[in-house]
C-alpha cells in the first residue's frame, strides 16, 4: 500500500486498496487511515453501488437525506447530478453535511460516475487545525458555547439544483451542537460550525454571535487548512464529515468549466450525537 500526502493540512490519496473488498480486515485499515488523514481519495475504483453500499455499512447506518430523493434502486445512494449548462452543483460553499441533524453525518463515500474535462474539484479543510490555531480571545467566548444550526435554505437545493430530484419535504430542522466538538474517536477537539448551516451562538447577543461567527467563518476558509481533489471517473473520496469542512467547486465558466456533465454518486452513514 502506498500512502501519498495531498497537503500538508489533510488528505491522503491511497493506492493498493481495493474497495470492492468490504471485509473487516480491509474496512479497519481504511478507518485507521481515515483517522489520520481525514479524507482519503483512490482512483480506478470500479465498484458497483452494491460495492459502494457494503462499504459504507462498515461504519454505521446508513442516512437517507431529509429532502432529496435517492437513486430509484438505491435509496441509500444519492446521485448528484449537474447538468452540462448548470453553473452551480449540490454542495457548493464551505459547509458538513446536514449539520442541522440530531445526528450529523459520520462519514460519507462519494464516487465519481462522470468528470468534466476541467471544472468541479473537491476542496476539504481540516477543523482539527482551524480549532487549534483559533485566536485565544475567540477560544475563550466559545469553549463550552452552543449553536443552532438550521436546514432553513435546504429545500432551496432542488429548486436550485436543475437535475436533482427532491423527495417532497420542505420541512425547516433545526438543532443546536457544542461549538467545539471532541471526535469521539481520536478525542481531539473540533471547530463545529459552517457558513451554510450555522445560525446563531447560544447564550451570546446576535450582534455578537454574528460577529464571532463570521470571524470563525473567515478564518476555517484558510487556505493553509486545506486540499483540492481533482477527480477522474471511478475515483472515490472517503471523508470524515466531523473534522472537515469540503465544498465542490463550481468554476463552470463559458468557454472553460461550462458545457459539461458532471454526477457523483453519494452514500453517507450517521454520525453520533456532538459531545
Ligand atoms: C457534497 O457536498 O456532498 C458533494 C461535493 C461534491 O460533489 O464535490
């Protein structure tokens, strides 16, 4: 197994592991490293949503999204589609997902079906970093702080997102989180808010709590705490949503990223309750 580093913040693109074995032996490897690394990418990957499935079952139940509809087969597995003239994608801007769960996302496993010639990267930051760098007054007003995050903007996705199908709920969730999270398996702390779904600081004036937030905001966006993952098809990410942030890009230009088609096949498994 060769394990290259793709920045000095996360990621790790993994050769010598064959996805289509979902064995106990090769699940725990793939866990140890995703431990360390945060997001794990392999290419040439050809494994089937059946393949995909048993994966993803090695680390918990399976999620079913609270307003998109998944494949017609597949429930578990949502296609993400974008249409060659669309200009954005599904999880566009810095965000984890579903943030506004009692019980966020774990991790998700996202293959690539389709990739345009150029456009539609991956970005992921490390939260683990951005909470230890954190400036020490801000540490000080959030240590032991909780949030509110809400799905409000949601349902927006399939008006927004032309290809994909919603299930019908347009219901708002909201649920509130620690701040400061610790991982409930490597016991380090996390920076748990994101510019998409987090709302508001409990316990602080909103003039206060939109100040810290959109300083939190700024600083997760550092470059320096993150990787960018260029897809070919049959490549698979494999990421720990509790330490990270990701977001795919959407540089569909005219006359460069625009024109082309691009579907990702998604399987998330259900995290805990933050602690
Ligand atoms: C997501 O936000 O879950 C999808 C990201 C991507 O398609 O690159």
């Amino acid at each position: 197994m060769q394990t290259n580093l793709v920045s000095g913040a996360l990621g790790a693109e993994i050769n010598g592991i064959n996805l289509k074995d979902s064995s106990e032996k090769n699940c725990i490897q793939i866990n140890k490293l995703l431990l360390e690394h945060k997001v794990l990418f392999f290419r040439d990957q050809d494994i089937s949503a059946e393949e995909q499935i048993s994966l993803a079952k090695f680390f918990g139940p399976l999620e079913r999204h609270i307003y998109v509809k998944g494949r017609e087969k597949y429930p578990e597995i949502i296609r993400i589609i974008k249409g060659p003239n669309e200009k954005h994608q599904w999880g566009e801007t810095w965000h984890t997902d579903v943030s506004y769960n009692v019980k966020p996302t774990k991790v998700i496993i996202l293959r690539s079906v389709k990739i345009p010639p150029v456009g539609g990267d991956t970005m992921f930051s490390n939260m683990e970093i951005a909470y230890e760098t954190l400036d020490e007054a801000i540490k000080k007003v959030i240590n032991n702080k909780r949030a509110i995050h809400s799905s409000l903007g949601a349902a927006a996705f399939v008006e927004k997102y032309q290809e994909m199908k919603g299930n019908g709920n347009l219901d708002e969730y909201s649920n509130e989180h620690p701040v400061v999270r610790t991982h409930p398996e490597t016991g380090k702390k996390i920076l748990y808010v994101n510019s998409m779904y987090t709302k508001k600081i409990i316990d602080l004036d909103k003039s206060e709590s939109d100040d810290i937030l959109n300083q939190i905001f700024i600083h997760q966006q550092r470059l320096d705490f993150t990787c960018r993952f260029k897809w070919t098809e049959n490549a698979v990410a494999i990421w720990d949503n509790r330490s990270t942030l990701h977001q795919g890009l959407t540089d569909f230009f005219p006359g460069r990223g625009l024109g082309h088609e691009r579907v990702m096949d998604r399987i998330a498994i259900e995290g805990d309750r933050p602690n």
